[in-house]
C-alpha cells in the first residue's frame, strides 16, 4: 500500500537535507548548521520507517511481528528531545545554564528511549499491526506502557517547543520570527496529533473504539507539522547565508574602483596568485582587498598631506560631516599619488619637504573611498589637479 501522508514528508526533508548538504561540506564545524542538517535527516528517518510499507519490510525482515513499532518510537522520541536541545542552544548559545539544559534533555529522552526498548522485550505484541498498534494494544501490559510513553515524552517536547517558539518569536523580528512561528505553528499540529493519539488509546481503555482518531486524524497531523518544523529551523539559515553572500557580492562590486584605480598606478595585476574561473566570491573578494593593501603600501612614497588638508577642508566646508570629509581626503590623496606614480614610478622616498599623511584601510572605509574615487566631483578634481602638476613639472 502507498503511504503517501508518511512518504511525502519523508521526501520533502530528505530533500531539504539535501539542499543544505553542500553548506554544511563548506561549514563542517557550524554546530548550528550540523544541529538542523542532522534535525532533517531524523526527521525525514521518522516518516520513512512509520510508513506502512517500511512497517511491513522491518517485520517480515526482522521475523518479529511489530518489531518497527518500538525504532518508530526511539526515533521519534530521539527526534522531539533533539527539537528541544536544537532550540535552546539556538536561542541561549553556549552558556553554562544552556549547557545544563540541554545535557538533562538529553539524558532525559535518552533514558526514555532505553525504557520503550526494554518495555517492547517485556510485552508480548504477537499479532502484527501496520497502522493501529497504539489502539490494538492499548490494553496489552508493557507494550500499552511503551504506548503511553512515547506519547507523552512527544506530548512535553511539544509543549516545550511551542512555549519556547512564541515567547522568543515575542523578543525578536524578521526572518527570525517567521522562522520561530512556523516551528510553533509545527508543535501546535503536533499537539493536535498526541491529543488525538491519546484520546484514541483512553477511549480504549474505557471500551470506546476511536480509533478513527488515530489512524484518520493523527497521521495527517503528522505529516502536516514536518515541513514546517522543518522550514522553520532551515529558514534563518538559508536567509542568513543569502544574506552574507549578497553583502560579499557588493563589497566585492564597490571594491572594483579603488582596485582599479590602485593596480592601475602600480602596473601591477590583481594578485600573484591565479584563483582559477570556479573560486567563491568570498576568495575573489579577500583576494580583491589584498591587492588594495599591498597597492596602498606601494603608494605611500606618493601620499601627499596638503592635497588631504585642502580636500579635507573643502569636504568640511560643503557641509560633509567629519567621517565623509576623511573618506573623501583619503580619496582624492590615493587618487593623486597615483597620478604622481604614473609620472615618477620609481620613487622609493617622500619627495622632500611633502609630509605624508596614511589612508584608512578599514574594510568599510575602503568600500566607501571606492565609491568616492566614483562619484566624488572633489576627488576627481584633486586628482586632476595633480596629474596636471606633475605634467608641467616634468
């Protein structure tokens, strides 16, 4: 029979896995990052044994009637403690208390694991059940038991989880928060499936058959939570590598000006190191600031502090604030000594009686001297002026 409620969420956080898989080749040491990759591929786990036809293989494999009832519920159970463990450190980073906190989850669903193994060897399950285990034995000694608990240690995980999800979705905006009340929006469907599982095994217990509860409501529950618990934990990540990498890929353009302008005084290429077609925008953008620095050191016999006073004064002037008047000085001395490069390349020393006044090389100062070199009409005009100095004094 196809299981389609069990095996389609299976493939979808499979699949979900899969996509973060590269990232997480990139970033083996992201506790993060390996926390949800290996949160999916359980999860994705979960549906695939508690589909029927896996049901029927573990069984007729094994020759234990019901033996997939008992790693259905390790695995889910392994599943909700590390929901849990995921969201706290998430949330609390690598504190003591979070240390605490997430040792005792650990411990807790890990003794709870251990006790369904032990309470399945105790029963006896003889008759094979693919879809109605929890009802068919619900009165059966240790097996109901083993029931019990599995519902409620996923029970209190789902309690946990939404409680946590909405009073830190409260705290914080953005992608964050879309995140989080998804994964609450998860736990609520959840709830939904262990009070219908639950209800489904007391109605039992008092000669009412509900089973309709379980088998019809429950498992559609299920299926409807996974993904977006699933999207909720992988949502932030994703945004947040989108995010770096189009900041990379900005910083990366805005440099391209000052590059320029630099490796173009100096004669010299971009780098003595070929990074090939196929390097990262993060190499090309380390690379790119590499040769800016070495570019500015090799520029430093050429800085002249009388074009930065007077640029300076005249950016003060236009009514720049001080910090854009710097940028803007910085500018139109780099753009000058290039210039003077260009004419005297061979210069080693401050020619005498100039004084020599050194640019910021802060990343974001860089960014913002390239766009100056760009756009500015006060460096253009400086370093106009230079390259016609230089000219009549040759």
């Amino acid at each position: 029979m196809d299981d389609v409620s069990m095996t389609a969420p299976a493939a979808l956080l499979f699949g979900a896995f899969l996509v973060k898989l590269p990232a997480l080749v990139r970033n083996r040491h992201d506790i993060l990052l390996r926390a949800v990759c290996g949160l999916l591929l359980v999860a994705s786990l979960v549906f695939l044994l508690a589909a029927v036809p896996t049901v029927a293989a573990i069984n007729r494999i094994s020759g234990v009637p019901n033996l997939a009832a008992p790693m259905v519920y390790a695995v889910l159970t392994a599943f909700s403690g590390a929901c849990v463990v995921l969201i706290i450190i998430w949330r609390g980073g690598t504190t003591e208390a979070t240390r605490r906190a997430s040792s005792f989850c650990v411990i807790a669903y890990g003794l709870v694991i251990i006790a369904l193994i032990v309470l399945f060897i105790l029963g006896d399950a003889p008759v094979e059940r693919r879809e109605d285990l929890d009802t068919y034995y619900a009165n059966t000694p240790f097996i109901r038991e083993m029931i019990v608990l599995y519902l409620l240690a996923h029970s209190v995980a789902s309690v946990v989880m939404t409680v946590l999800c909405w009073r830190w979705s409260l705290q914080v905006k953005g992608v964050l928060r879309v995140g989080l009340l998804l994964i609450f929006g998860g736990y609520i469907l959840n709830l939904g499936f262990d009070v219908a599982k639950l209800s489904a095994v007391g109605a039992r217990w008092v000669g009412h058959d509900w089973d309709t509860l379980s088998t019809d409501v429950a498992r559609p529950l299920a299926s409807m939570a996974a993904p977006l618990v699933g999207g909720g934990f992988i949502l932030p990540l994703v945004t947040q590598r989108v995010g770096i990498g189009w900041r990379t890929a900005v910083r990366y353009h805005r440099l391209a000006t000052l590059e320029r302008q630099l490796t173009g005084a100096s004669g010299s290429g971009t780098s003595a190191v070929a990074i090939g077609p196929w390097a990262s925008l993060e190499l090309r953008l380390t690379q790119r600031e590499a040769a800016i620095h070495d570019a500015i050191i090799g520029l430093r016999p050429y800085f002249d502090s009388a074009i930065h006073d007077e640029v300076h004064g005249q950016a003060l002037a236009q009514g720049h604030p001080p910090d854009r008047a710097r940028i803007l000085a910085d500018a139109a001395m780099v753009a000058a000594a290039g210039a003077v490069q260009a004419a005297h390349p061979s210069r080693t020393t401050l020619v005498e009686g100039k004084e020599s006044v050194q640019p910021s090389t802060q990343a974001d100062d860089l960014v913002q001297m390239s766009l100056a070199l760009r756009r500015s009409p006060l460096v253009h005009e400086a370093c106009r002026r230079a390259a016609l100095s230089e000219s009549s004094n040759s």
